[in-house]
C-alpha cells in the first residue's frame, strides 16, 4: 500500500468532502458539527475568528448568518498520507456585499477506529490584499460606480491605492487659502 | 556621391528635394527599407504607411518639377506615436481595445500641419498603453528596445518615437506628454524633445488621456528639424477646447539670436538632492556651458507631483471606467491596476489637487519675474533596462516605473513648456536636462538649445546601429 495517496483514502476522504462543501453551502449546521471531531482538541481558524475544541466552533456555527449558495470551489486539493489521515486544501469564490471574494480552506481529516472520517483541525483564510479593510472600502467605492474589480485585479489596485495614497498625503495636509478656485479649463 | 537622409535633419533633407539633389521618393524609399531591416530590434513602428508615404513623396517631387514651393519641410520623413489620427489606420492608442473601432476618417490636426508643410508620414509608433507608462514595454505589441542599447527602455509613453528618431528610421517623430511622455524618452534614447506650452499645440485627433494635462509635441536630433516641426504646428484649432487663440510664435526666426540678456538658473532641492550622479553631471554641463550660476527652489514641488499624480489617476480613471467594466482582461495589467485604482480617487484628493495648480502656479509665475530659463534633470536616472523593476534612488531600492517621471511632471502640471536637451557621455548612455521656460516662452528655449548644440554639449547623433 503506498504511503502517500492510496486511491481507496482518496476516494473516501475526497465523498466525505464534497459531503462537507454541500453542508456548508446549505449552512446545514447539524451536518457540519457531525463532520467535526468531537472534542476539545478540536480547533477550527476562521478568516476572523479562532475557535478551540468543538463546543466553541459549534457555538460559532450555530450564531453564524452566512449566505454561501454561490460559493464555488476553485481547485481542490487533497493529501492523504498513510491509511488514516488527509490534509483538504481548497481555493474557493463566494459574493459578499462588496463583490466576489476569494479565499482558501485547509483541513486535517483522520479516521477514527468505529467512528470514521472527521476534521482535527481547520484553517481558513483571505488572500492578504483582500483582508485589508481599506480592500473592502475601495471594493464598496468600486461598486457604487458599478465597477466590478476582478479577483485576479485586486491585489494590484490594492497596491496602487496605497501608493496614491501615500503620494496625495502631504498635498491633502497642504494649507490652501479658501478663496483658492480649482484650475479652470472650461471656457463658456 | 549619393545623398544620405538617415544621418541628415529634416530641413536637410527638405533643401535636398528643393535644390533636386534628391528625390521626396528616393529619401522614402530608402528609410522605409531601414524601418524593415530594424523593425524586428527595435519595434519602434506599429503601421508602416507605406502606401501614404510614397503618395506624399510623389506629390512632393511632383510639387518641386513643377517650380512650386513644396513647404518648409519638403520630403522630410516623420512618424507619430499610434496615439495620433492617421487617415485610414486605426488609432490604437497603445491598447488591444481600441483595435476593435473603425480607421480614423482623418489626419489629427498635428498630421494635417505636417503634411502641408511637405513632411512625409512613414507610418504610426509603439507607445505604452494609453500613454499611462514610461517604459513602453507594452504587452500588446511587445516593448520598443533603446536603440542606444537595445536591452535598455527607449523610455515612454512615446518611446517609438523617441527610438525611430534616435535609430534614424525619421527625422522628426511626434509624441504626447502628460506627465513626461515626451521628456522621459528624450532622455533615455538621448534626443531633442519639445513639450510646449499648455494649450500652444493642437490636441485635436489624439486620443485623450488626462484633458488637464495632455500636451503633444515632437522629437528630433536638432534643434533646427524640432523649432521647424513646432512652427508649422501652431495655429488656434476650435477642435481642441484648450488649444490656445494666441498667434503663433514663431520659433524658427529666432533661432540664431545670442542669448544675451536671457537668465538661467539651475532649479534646487527637489531638483537636485536624489537621482543617479549621471543625470546631475548632464545639468551641471549644461549649466556650466550657459554660464549659470544661480539656484532657484521651487515651493511645495512634492506636493505639485502629487496633484499631477492625483489629476492623473482620477482623470484617466474616469475616462476609462467603462472599459474597465467591460474589457479589464484586455488592458496591460500595471495600466490596468493604476486605472483601478485611479477610478477610486476620493473627489477631495482631485479637487485639492486641482485648487493646488491655481495656487502653485501663481508662487512660479513669480520665481519667472527674475527668470527666464530653469535647469533640471529630465530623468532620476539613465535608460534602466527592460524588465528593471527597481532603481537605487536616495539610497534606497524603490520601484521603477511611478518614480521615473518625479522631475518632469511637476513641470507638465502647470503646462511650462520644455526642451528636454540630451546630453551624450562616451561609453555611457545619454540623460536629458530639462530646460524649463515661463509659459509661451518656446522661442527662447529653443534658442538656448541652439546654442546648447552649436558649443557640442547637447547632441543628438543616429545611434551606431550594426546593420
């Protein structure tokens, strides 16, 4: 039996997955608590919150408003090694108030004897462009003028808007008499 | 002993056809089969107007068997940055969208000018995307390589023009600046520039960039070919809402004139206190050849590059929004970022921005009471190579490309005309100085550099190409 990616791990972990991603996007909570370990140890990070042992990520769950009916797999990766452990690694799209944001989701499956596949441990995240506020504030602005800035976009515009930003700081700190009129070109 | 029109100016070339030494044909021919033979180095040309050029050539040596005056500029060999209405092409302005209109149905009102003075347009010219660049290493129609050394930017936005002039595919080749399009590629490609006065030269026919500060102008190796090309361009024009209803000033007349009476002075601080040791030995040549002494600080110049920055951001980020909603995958992608994000500027940075000209422009209308002429650098730096991402500047690595244009658009944003005069080291590449006049003052610039070029300081020579 090969250690790293034995097709049978492969393919159990790989249902037991594609079990989970509908029970999220169903925000079926009860689904989703079963999918977790069961214990203390049980430690799940999400994009803004830390969450120890299954009480609390169940607490979480059971609180959480979410709207994840678009939410779309973008690759799917998955590492079994040996017969009772696999790491899940998913790059996924989900819309949001202020447009689609990108994230990735990681996840330590293991088989426990009599029990079956369950999550240890769980990391998700934001691509770091787009878990900056002011990320989220220009995506706001982008939206009233009815500009959808493309994920692949982001972190690029991101960079520029903080160069403009430092750029315009001193003339935005610069004094101006108020009876100084902007530059005029229009002629009547 | 057969005439040479690659080495030779425009207006050498225009006595030639007059005086029958040659032909308006034979000096086409012969450039349009050296644009051939270089386009694959250089890829300075995205039209090659074949067709158009000899039509022009023709009607010229047609004009000259007749005995009629053929214009100033009879057979002299021009091309324009592919931001300008040529009949017949489609103005691509850089990009991969606008490829999808029609042709132009006319000349721009700087071409239509140029033909009537004889001039013969070769063909339209590689520039950075939507002119918002200066580099040129355009993703669309590939980067124009320096002809002074091919691994290096020509510079831009109009970096083919600067390469076609330098690689002596042209005499003259027209550009647009808006915050340094023109100067940047004099520098690094080591030729004459001249960014006019806010408003002296027609826009009309070019596509737009930012209307506060777009500015046309032309590129050649002297100073003679660049006040030539700048006269027959003048002229009111009710297409272009800022184009000036001064009269001409001619600058042609002037030229010889000495320069007695006119005060120079090297521009300080801002000017002087970063950048490669390279670009400030070229402003202390030129100081040193005009007898300039003095040092003038400007105001506030930091704050006067970030209004140009914020204008321009928010400018073209508005005039492109709709492509951006519809076609973002189809910009370059550091233009398309930069146009994002400019699309986002707060009204407050635009509109401080704006209401800064006012005020900065009167604090330099008073520094030109006591001066004529101000000496800067038109680069931090000479021709970085393509792909260079950084340069060390204060001591420090910043990025390249938002940092080339620090001396020249503090400059554009209040509209001063400009001469970007190249200075050429041996074994080392060119840097232009920026000789920087009250607004409506070309004539005198001009004058300076004539001088600049008769004492050998500032020259503009083909570069040595292995064909």
């Amino acid at each position: 039996m090969p250690i790293i990616n034995y097709p049978a791990v492969i393919a159990e972990v790989t249902a037991c997955c594609e079990a989970y991603e509908l029970a999220l996007v169903a925000n079926d909570v009860a689904a989703l608590e079963f999918f977790f370990w069961d214990s203390p140890l049980a430690i799940r990070f999400g994009t803004s919150e830390q969450l120890y042992g299954a009480r609390a990520i169940s607490a979480f769950r059971q609180n959480r408003v979410i709207n994840f009916h678009n939410r779309r797999v973008l690759r799917f990766d998955l590492l079994a090694l040996g017969s009772d452990t696999a790491v899940a690694m998913l790059e996924y799209e989900v819309e949001v108030a202020a447009g689609t944001r990108q994230g990735r989701q990681t996840q330590v499956w293991f088989r426990f004897p009599g029990i079956g596949w369950r999550i240890t441990s769980a990391h998700v995240s934001l691509p770091l462009a787009i878990a900056d506020p002011a990320f989220t504030q220009a995506l706001a602005s982008a939206k009233a003028l009815g500009l959808e800035i493309a994920p692949d976009h982001r972190a690029g515009t991101l960079t520029n808007l903080a160069r403009n930003a430092a750029i315009t700081a001193p003339l935005l700190a610069f004094p101006l008499p108020d009876e100084i009129e902007p530059a005029p070109i229009f002629t009547p | 002993m057969t005439f040479d029109p690659v080495n030779s100016s425009a207006l050498e070339i225009a006595a030639a056809v007059r005086e029958r030494r040659t032909s308006a044909r034979a000096v086409t021919e012969k450039l349009l089969a050296r644009i051939e033979a270089t386009q694959g180095r250089i890829n300075a040309f995205t039209a090659i107007t074949s067709g158009r050029a000899l039509t022009e050539a023709d009607t010229i040596d047609a004009t000259v068997a007749r005995g009629r005056d053929p214009g100033p500029l009879a057979g002299a060999p021009y091309a324009v940055k592919n931001i300008f209405d040529l009949a017949g092409v489609v103005t691509v302005a850089g990009s991969k969208i606008n490829r999808d209109n029609p042709p132009a149905t006319s000349d721009a009102t700087a071409v239509s000018r140029l033909q009537a003075a004889g001039a013969v347009c070769l063909g339209a010219l590689n520039m950075g995307e939507y002119a918002y660049d200066f580099t040129n290493e355009n993703c669309h129609d590939g980067a124009v390589h320096n002809p002074r050394d091919l691994t290096r930017s020509a510079g831009g936005s109009s970096g083919g023009s600067a390469a076609a002039v330098a690689a002596g595919l042209v005499a003259v080749a027209l550009g647009t600046d808006t915050n340094g399009s023109i100067r940047v590629p004099s520098s690094f490609s080591g030729i004459w520039g001249l960014k006019p006065t806010y408003g002296r030269l027609s826009r009309a026919g070019c596509f737009p960039f930012v209307a506060s500060l777009d500015h046309i102008g032309p590129f050649a190796r002297s100073v003679a070919d660049l006040a030539a090309a700048y006269d027959v361009m003048q002229g009111p024009d009710p297409r272009d809402a800022a184009c000036t209803l001064r009269p001409p000033n001619l600058a042609m007349s002037e030229l010889n004139r000495d320069l007695a009476g006119v005060r120079i002075a090297v521009l300080g601080g801002y000017f002087e206190n970063v950048g490669e040791p390279a670009v400030h030995a070229a402003v202390s040549n030129v100081a040193a050849a005009l007898g300039a002494s003095r040092r003038v600080e400007l105001p506030a110049v930091e704050c006067a590059r970030a209004a140009a920055y914020v204008i321009t951001a928010a400018e073209a980020g508005q005039l492109h929004l709709e492509r951006l909603k519809t076609r973002a995958a189809d910009f370059d992608p550091p233009i398309r970022d930069r146009l994002l994000a400019g699309a986002l500027t707060p009204a407050a940075s635009y509109l401080q921005a704006q209401r800064f000209r006012t005020w900065w422009r009167g604090q330099v209308q008073t520094i030109f009471q006591n001066v004529d002429v101000l000496l800067a650098p038109a680069t931090p730096l000479t021709a970085p190579k393509l792909g260079q991402q950084s340069f060390l500047f204060a001591g420090r690595e910043i990025p390249l490309r938002p940092n080339i244009g620090i001396f020249t658009q503090p400059i554009t944003f209040l509209g001063l005309p400009v001469v970007a005069a190249p200075v050429q080291t041996a074994g080392a590449l060119p840097a232009a100085v920026q000789l920087i006049g009250a607004p409506w003052s070309e004539s005198i610039l001009l004058r300076v550099a004539r001088a600049l070029e008769q004492a050998g300081v500032c020259t503009a020579p083909v570069a040595s190409l292995a064909l």
